[in-house]
C-alpha cells in the first residue's frame, strides 16, 4: 500500500514539476493578508502613485548632452546622478573610477548610392570604434552579402575593393526581439573585420531593428585584436532594402561616404553608486542598475537611462516605505557598457580585491517597457527560490521566471558566484529605438518604467529577506 | 491498494490545483512535436512575417477621415473594409444594417479660464452626445467637485447657476488601466445629468487619463431618458491641474465655453461581416472582431482600428495556412460601439432571430498593444477548458486567461448562452491615446498588432477543434 501511495505521490509530485515546464515555478501561497503580498502592494503602489523614475529620466535625456563614454555628456550624466543619490539621504554614495575610451563620431558622415549618374543620398551612422574614411570620402563599387556563408562563398576575387553589404535582416518569427537581434548582431560585430580580411575597402551593415525605419541603428564594433581598420557603418533598413533592390538591376551600384570620426586617448570616467547599509549584514550586498552611458546620437532613454532610474527609484523605495534592508542594497550606475564594458570591469575588479560578498545581481538594461518577467543565470536550487514567488508577482504583469538571463554589466560577477537576474520587460518595440535619434524621453511611458523599478524592488525585498 | 492509490491522484489534483490558483490553467502538455505547438507556431509566425494587419490600419487611419457614426468617414470606412474582405477569397462578404445616432461635434470648441481680467486659454472637447452652448458662448463660475458623494453635500445651494468641474483623477494604485477607467469614467458618463440635478449650467469633466497630457479625451455621456441638456465637454489632465490649482485662489474663477456640436437625424449603417464557412457544422458560429467607428478627434487606430484589422487577419491566417475550420468563423466590424452600440444591437438580433449558435464570440477592443491574455466570461467548465490550453499560449507572451471580460459589442451575446472572450492587451499605454488626436496610426506597433491577431487566431483555431 505505502509502495504505491508513494508511487502515486511520486507521479503527483512529476505531474507538478511538468506541469509546470510551460512558465516555472512552484506555488507560492498569495493570500491578501500575506506580509509578502502587503508589502509588494506597497511597494507597487508607491512606485505607481508617486515614482521618481520618470522625472529624473527626464532631466538626464533632455538637460544633459549625449553621454557617450569619454563625452562631456557623460562627465555631465555623472554629476548629475551623484547629485540625485546624494540628495536622497542614502547612507554612502560614491564614484568609483574607470579608463573609458574616447571615440568620437564626429561631425561629416554622408551616404550616397551611386547608379550609372544618379545619386540617392542615404543616411548612414558609423559603428561605434570604426575608423574615419580618407578626409575626401571613399568611394567604391557595393556587393551585397547574405551571411557569412555566403561572404566566404564570395570571396577575396569577388570582394576585393568592394563595399561589403551586410544585408542578414532580423528574423521576425521570433517572439523575443532579443533573439532576432542576438541572431543578426554578429555582422555588426564582426561584419567589418571579416570582411577585411577578403579585401573590402568598407562595410555598410542593415540595421539591427525589425522595423522598417529610415535612420541607421549604430552600435559598437569588435574592438579587441580583430578590430576592422576600414570605415564601417550602419544603414536603414529602409534603405537596405532600396540599395538590396537596386543591386539586383543590371547597372554597377557604387557608394560614397565620408565620416570624420575619430578615437582619442582613453579619459578617466567613473561608475556612480549609492547604497542603504544592511542593518544585520551591512557587508553583504545586493546590487542593481543600469549603465548610465548611451550612444551619441540619442538620448538613451530606454537605452539605459530607464535602467539607471529605476535603480535609483529602488533605493527611493525602500527610503519612503521605510524599509530596512538586512543586507546592504546596492546602485550602481555603470559606466561604458556600449563599447568597452571598463565600468563592469571596475567592479568587479574591486568585488575580487575587496572580496564583497554579493548575495545578487540585477541588471536592467532592456528598455523602461512594460515589465514581464526576470532572466536567471544561477544555482537550480536558487532558481527555484524565485520561482516559487512568481504568484506574488503575477498580479503585476510579472510573470515570467523561466528565461535565461543576466546582463553586460553583471556578467563578470558569476566568476564570484553571484546569482545574476536581468529584468524582461516587453521586447517588441525596444528596437524601434535602439542606438538611434529614436531613443528618446517621449517613447516612454510613465507607468511602465515605475511598473519596472517596482519589480526590481519587490525582488530586492524577497531575496533580502529570504536570502537566495 | 486502489483506495489509497486514487486518494493520492486526488490529492496530485488538488495539489495541481492549488498550484494553479495564482495563474489559472490546469497544464496542457507542451512538446515542440505536439500538432497544437506546430499549429499555433505556424499562426504566430505566419502573422509576424507577413501579417496584412498593419498596412490595412494605415489605410484605414490615413486614407479615409474621421469614421464616427453617421459621418462620411465612417460610410467610407465600411466600403473600404468590405472591399478588402471582399479581395481576400472568403465564402462570404456582407454587410447588415443598423440605424446609429448621428452626433457632429462642429467647428468652434473654445475654453477659457477667467480670473479677475485675466484670460487663460484651455482646450475643451464636447462629450459625445452633448448639447451645445448658446451661440455666443456661456460663461459662468466653476465649482470643483471631488466625487459625487461632493456634488450631494455641496447641493443646489452651492451648485446652481455654476459650471460643474468633476476633477476625479485615475487612481493610480490599479495596476490595470481599465480598473481605473472603469472606476473613473462614470463622472464622464452620468456627472452631467447628475450636475444638472442640481441647477449647474454645464460641465467640465478632468479626461479619462493617467497621462498628465494636454489635450482633452472625449467619450459618451449618458444618452438615454437621463442624458444631460446642458453643454458637457472634457478637458485635458493638465489644465485640470491648473483649474484645480487656480480655485485653491482667493478669487473666483469663472469659466466661458462656445461648442456648436449638433445631434441629427438617424442616419443608416452598417455592420461588415466576412466568414470562413465551417466544413462540418458550418450552421455554427465563431465570431471575432472589433468596432469599426472611432471618436471624431483622431484616427481611432488602437480604438479600436486594430481590433477591426486583427479579425481580418484570423481570416487572411486560416486561408493563408490552409486552416479549413469545422465550424463557421467569421469577423463582425461592428458600427457604433463609441456612442450607441446599435451595430451590436444589429447582429444580437439577427442571432436571436435566425438563432445563429455561436461556439464562442472573441471581441478585440482594448488595443492594438502587447497581448497578455484573455478574459473570459463563460461557464465554469469552458473557462477550465481554456485555461488548461494556457501552456500553449505562454511562449508569445499570452500567459493571463485568468481575469473576466467580454467585450461590449459581442456582450448581448451572452442572453444566448455564447461563452465571450477579449483579447487583454497590455493596457499601461491605452490611455494616453483613447478618443483623441493622439490616437493615430504611428502609436501601433506592427509586431504587437501582429501578436495579438495571432493570438485571436489561435484561439479560435484550439476552439475550433475542440470546442466549447
């Protein structure tokens, strides 16, 4: 009898854990009168009713220039932010020094298609890294390329002193526009350098987007040992599809371009942090944020000025609820995650030295959208710990505890041990404004960025007082 | 041993239960060679690569005007829609009459806020359904009115010969924006009548938001025995702020308004209906759809020109897929949601008349954004059946079939027993655009349009073959 009791309770329990393959977690027992359920409500509520986030998003995308690493913008975003924690009675808030580099875009690129006497300007945007083209322009005769396949199935006879034409656009049968974007970064990251190597003069790459817009999407290129050394930039998809189609007719497709950009010697920078000491264990951390630098051309709203001010309104939150955390909680602001990741580096340099003992990670850096979930990169058993709470979270739109996840800037610190988690929010219009004019304060929306920096914190109260 | 071995399945349903009782659904099994996997990722990527949604709502919202009931724009809509149903190879296109309410806003909205000499423009915008002012304009003070349970302590007394101000703002504590409009918006409803009661000479009412915006959001007002005949508009979220601020003065206020909105005579219209006929019960229905007039003031694309565009696309799916459906399924543009519901009223009758069965009515109406899930408003055992289809949904983001819903044209459907079902967007940016110049074609994401038409599709695709 006990035999097949246990069977059956063996085959409940299969039933439970499959059942529940589809989206995670264990039940967790949400009831109204639950701490944990009050305490969320609260936390919620406060973000929703009376937010910080939206404000002090506003003041970084429209009083302060472009804060790309080494700017003015970014000295300027720096200052600013350690003006805001320092105004919020935390109890330290500190600058922690970095070497960024220093590219600069500078002021000339154009972009003309070139057919038998007709021109068609075209809008293009430097990689981020890339080098200038000779003061006069350059130009040459454009060839376009599928895939990497297809550029080695090309190459050096068909590709030398040609414009290779990265044309590999995101695949929309993705539901997660991260995936379609991790699918295609790679000719934006090694397009140029690859393409070298066959002989090409210069690389223009389609955007990395799903949508059909008319201003190029920059961001950063290899910039380690195979760094390209010929001028490489980003078009359109719009008009990747007019040069793709223009390339099919019978006449020659050549291109000009000029860009004057330039890379000067590294400048010192620094991450901004403010934290609210742990009553029971002060060395302990629990660390959250974004990266406060941005590309050039935008305002980096979503990208990542939304994350940066939602860590800060964590911190906000626990001040005005009067929450006192047992471990010390942690905003770090990093520096230079767009091209060259030396902020990250920074601390994690000093979390090794100073052997900080981090109990999580939690980066947001996927755009102020309206909040679905969290990614976890950590132990099974602590997988299953958040999990068990996603009923708590359910009832805000936060539900999804199953992906993979992490971030740039936390990355590092799994060479610790650190538990690392990276907020989801919706995916789908994030790349309508990545790394272009388009990122920008009015795109948004108030209530989903608070809805995000809730989470945050609602996750931050759980793992504080439950550990992980 | 038997015993024991099916108390301990009844304690694993249970178990399953319980665990459930936070999101919902009992499991349905999930592998990626399950026909249903491969069916609904057929329907999701078919639609988010080559989805006709989009572009058939940027004709409609740019190519044809204005489309409230009775106006030309909106006998333009209905040819526009029955020709691109008609182009798509259905086995049935057809239009059914109703008479609607023909309301015109007129040409001259002006507002102002008087104190002492000074004049402070504000934009106004008439209820649907208002009266308007005398054709010099009115003027009068204005008494701020916090809630009706005010307006009955303030009494006539107080409240006669004085312009109305209902200044309930969205509570923003709900983490569903329609919660908020739902406990908001019977100020914009009933506030006139109620105001009238008591001898006030018109109405503002503070606009259906959580937006802190400048323009004013219309909507209906009560248009039954108890419609209001004093001249009632709404005005934006911030000059609410600024009247609200400026009566807190030592001085009075006053308020001077002109609206030359006029109600005319019945005109007809029409609901578009196109279908799919069912292979094995074709006399049994699957109706879908959204409404296809939209407020005078904008393009009415997330109101609800997506709902309109999604149900075509169920159609466009199951022909471009070669899906044959059992039962009929069938799109209903339905006329005159915004301020009559006489489209609704059309195809109720029709039903109860010819007594169409219909296995389930799926109405689209709360935007063209993100899909998160479906309510549901049914018998016990068809909302479990749903539920337990909830794993199949999960990997597109549609998670929530926990909440209620229906819709408000497929609602007197259920007098005939039809299980209803909405589709739930994420609903944090719906009210920044609802019944205003702001509701426009460029605020719909193609990939979240897309999203939610296949999750309509999909739906009607599990319904289809298992039923109801």
């Amino acid at each position: 009898m006990k035999k097949y009791f246990l069977f059956a309770i063996l085959i409940s329990g299969v039933a439970l854990l499959f059942a529940f393959a589809g989206n995670g977690p264990k039940a967790r027992k949400v009831s109204p009168n639950d701490p944990d359920t009050l305490a969320l409500k609260m936390i919620y509520s406060e973000a929703l009713e009376n937010g910080a986030a939206y404000e002090n998003l506003r003041k970084l995308c429209k009083e302060i220039p472009p804060r790309l690493s080494g700017s003015r913008g970014a000295k300027m975003a720096v200052d600013y932010m350690y003006q805001v924690m320092n105004g919020m009675g935390l109890d330290s808030v500190w600058l922690q020094e970095c070497m960024v580099p220093h590219w600069e875009r500078g002021v000339a690129e154009t972009g003309n298609m070139i057919i038998d006497e007709k021109i068609t300007r075209m809008n293009i945007c430097a990689l981020g890294g890339s080098d200038p083209t000779p003061a006069d322009g350059l130009e040459a005769e454009v060839i376009e390329v599928r895939d990497f396949d297809h550029l080695k199935e090309l190459g050096e006879k068909k590709i030398k002193g040609k414009i290779v034409f990265y044309n590999y656009p995101f695949n929309e049968t993705f539901v997660s526009c991260f995936h379609a974007y991790g699918d295609a970064v790679k000719y934006r990251w090694q397009g140029p350098h690859m393409a070298q190597t066959y002989g090409a003069v210069a690389v223009l790459v389609r955007s990395m987007t799903n949508a059909r817009d008319t201003f190029p999407h920059t961001g950063v290129m290899r910039m380690d040992s195979l760094r390209a050394t010929i001028p490489s930039a980003a078009i359109s998809t719009v008009d990747a599809e007019i040069l793709s189609a223009a390339l099919k007719g019978k006449s020659p497709v050549r291109f000009s371009m000029t860009m004057n950009c330039h890379m000067y010697p590294d400048e010192k920078s620094h991450n901004v942090i403010g934290e609210i000491r742990g009553s029971v264990n002060p060395d302990k951390v629990i660390v959250f944020g974004g990266h406060l630098d941005a590309w050039d051309n935008g305002e980096g709203a979503h990208d990542d000025g939304a994350g940066c001010v939602q860590g800060i309104e964590v911190l906000r939150l626990f001040k005005a609820l009067g929450i006192k955390p047992r471990y010390t909680i942690r905003c770090v602001l990093w520096m230079n995650e767009e091209n060259g990741g030396k902020g990250a580096a920074a601390y994690f340099d000093y979390a090794k030295k100073k052997n900080v003992q981090h109990i999580a990670a939690i980066e947001s850096d996927a755009g102020g959208f309206t909040p679905r979930g969290f990614g976890l990169d950590m132990k099974p058993a602590q997988r299953q710990k958040i999990q068990s709470w996603q009923p708590l979270f359910f009832p805000y739109g936060v539900y999804d505890f199953t992906q993979d996840g992490g971030g740039a800037d936390i990355g590092p610190l799994k060479e610790l041990g650190t538990p690392l988690l990276g907020l989801h929010p919706d995916s789908q219009r994030y790349f309508d404004h990545h790394h272009t004019e388009n990122d920008k304060f009015e795109h948004v929306n108030r209530r989903e960025l608070h809805l995000g920096a809730a989470s945050i914190a609602g996750l931050v109260y759980m793992i504080d007082k439950y550990g992980l």
